[in-house]
C-alpha cells in the first residue's frame, strides 16, 4: 500500500477588504489542524488568497492587478512555505498570477514537503464573461481578467504518487479529467469558487449546483481511477453566496470525506495511492479498450 493523509482545507468566505495577510493567518491555524492529524499534503481552494474578485467589474488595469501575486512566494504567502518545510507537509493553493511578461493567470501550485514548487497548473477553461451583464443577477468575469491556462494538463511525481490539478470550472469538463488520466493521474487536486446560485437562471439553487459539481467529480475520479480532492471557497462574501461541500473522492468514484459547515473545515482522509491500480488495468485501462480513430472530433471541433 502506498498510502498518503490528504487534507482538503475549506475556506470560509473571504471578503474584499480582508488582507492577504489575514487570509494566510487562517490557511495556517487549518495546517496545524493538518500536522495534527498527520497530513501528507494539503489542499486549498481556487483564489485562496482573496475574495473572488471576478465577482466585481473593474476598468482600470491598476487596480484588477491589485488582486494579482507577482512573486510565488511572496511576503505574505512565505509563512505557508515556511510551514511547509518545518513540518514536512505538502500544499496545493490557488491564487491569481501576474506573470514577469504581464499575462494575468488563474492559477494554482502544488509542492513538496520542503516547501518548494514542484508543479504549476493555469485554468484552461474560463467561465463567464467579457463585459458588464446587465441581464445577470451578478457577474462572472473570468473572461476579463484572466487568460486561458498556457501549460497544459500536467500531472508530477510527487511524495510516491502521481498528482495532477485542475480549476473550478475545469472539473465539469471530461477532457480535463482524461487528459491526466492519459498521463496515470493518482490524485487530483482542485479547488473552486462555486455560486450557490446561476446568476442567469434562478431556479438553478444550491442543491442542483452541489449537485453538478459532485456528478462531475465523481464521475471523473471514476472513469480515470484516480483521487479526487475537491476544496470550496464557501460562505458569504460581501453579501455574494458561494457554495461548500468540499470533498474527497476514491479512484470508485464514492464520496469518503465531506465537509459539513459553510467556513474554514479541514476534512481529510488515508489514501491508498495503490487503489488506483484495479480500475487502470481492468475497465478504465486505456491502452486496450478506448478507440481513439472514433474520436477525432472531440480536437477538431
Ligand atoms: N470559479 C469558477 O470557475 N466557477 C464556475 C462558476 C460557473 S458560473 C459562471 C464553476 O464552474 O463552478
């Protein structure tokens, strides 16, 4: 058995005046919850370092790129490195990229338990929208402020295991999931930042939405027989609503650990890493069953 304790550390709302300083406070009493119960690696969710900002129309690029990290780490993200390395405890955490050559990425990391980067991973697929909605009950503008990932699905060697990430929006997407299953993803790691409610149909609540994101992420452990360790940004930012139910998923497909509340949570759970292996070499072994000459359209169209 090779077996890792992953945590998925929920995060409460994080409203537009918190600092990033008061969000790394809290990210840091969630990894010594973590150390306690001897995680291998922690998990936090997409924007984990501010407010989902998309929420908010900005005209001036000064002020959107306040919301932006132009070093990883940087002053305020280095204590979560520090942790990192003084504890032996891996983490993944999204947050918003400004690069040297001024691209702006949705982004998250994973790394090592030294602290140090051993993978990066730029949402490919953006929801949302370019300008102001005026038929939308709130805005989504993902589509503004952030360009689509540049890198690729990768997945990386990590603590034994074979791990991968993807972003939100990316979980609803088969091909995402099977992109790393094609490279013998183990464990996936993603976070989100989920309205508890569709801003274009109000019939669409919470219920439904948890409803699609779990459909999506179990389907996607199961069809590739890999982990899948999903974490919310949950809770009410500034008035705005944003969905929990951050959980951990096993390489079948079935839910083994949920969280309960709306605010910081850490769940966690043992991980056979071995477990994978039924399902990549028996139903889901795709060297002999997928039929490739039948899929052409999925890349041409
Ligand atoms: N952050 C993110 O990708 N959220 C989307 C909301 C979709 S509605 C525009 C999601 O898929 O959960």
């Amino acid at each position: 058995m090779r077996e890792l304790v992953i945590g998925a550390a929920q995060l409460g709302a994080i409203n537009k005046d918190d600092s990033r300083e008061s969000v790394v406070t809290r990210m840091l009493a969630l990894l010594d919850q973590a150390a306690l119960r001897g995680c291998d690696l922690v998990v936090f969710p997409e924007l984990a370092l501010t407010t989902f900002f998309p929420r908010w129309y900005m005209e001036d690029q000064a002020e959107v790129d306040t919301w932006f990290e132009r070093e990883m780490p940087g002053p305020a993200t280095q204590p979560l490195f520090d942790f990192c390395r003084e504890h032996g405890i891996a983490i993944s955490f999204g947050y918003a990229e400004l690069t040297p050559e001024g691209h702006h990425f949705n982004t998250s990391i994973l790394t090592d338990k030294t602290g140090r980067i051993v993978g990066k991973y730029r949402k490919i697929h953006l929801p949302g929208h370019v300008e102001f909605d005026t038929e939308r009950d709130f805005q989504h503008l993902e589509k503004r402020y952030f360009e689509p990932g540049d890198l690729g699905f990768g997945v990386w060697r990590n603590l034994g295991a074979v791990m991968g990430m993807c972003i939100c929006n990316d979980r609803r997407w088969p091909e995402t999931w099977r992109m790393m299953g094609l490279q013998g993803v183990e464990l996936v790691a993603l976070g989100y930042n989920t309205p508890s409610v569709n801003s274009q149909n109000r019939t669409e609540g919470e219920r439904e939405r948890l409803f699609h994101s779990e459909l999506s992420i179990q389907a996607g452990a199961y069809q590739n027989a890999t982990w899948a360790v999903a974490v919310a940004k949950a809770g009410v930012e500034d008035g705005f609503p944003l969905m929990a139910g951050s959980i951990i998923v096993d390489p079948n497909g079935f839910v083994v650990a949920r969280a309960e509340t709306n605010g910081d949570e850490l769940i966690s759970h043992r991980c056979d890493l071995d477990a994978c292996q039924f399902g990549k070499r028996t139903i889901f072994d795709f060297a002999r069953h997928r039929r490739i000459e039948h899929y052409g359209l999925i890349t041409s169209r």
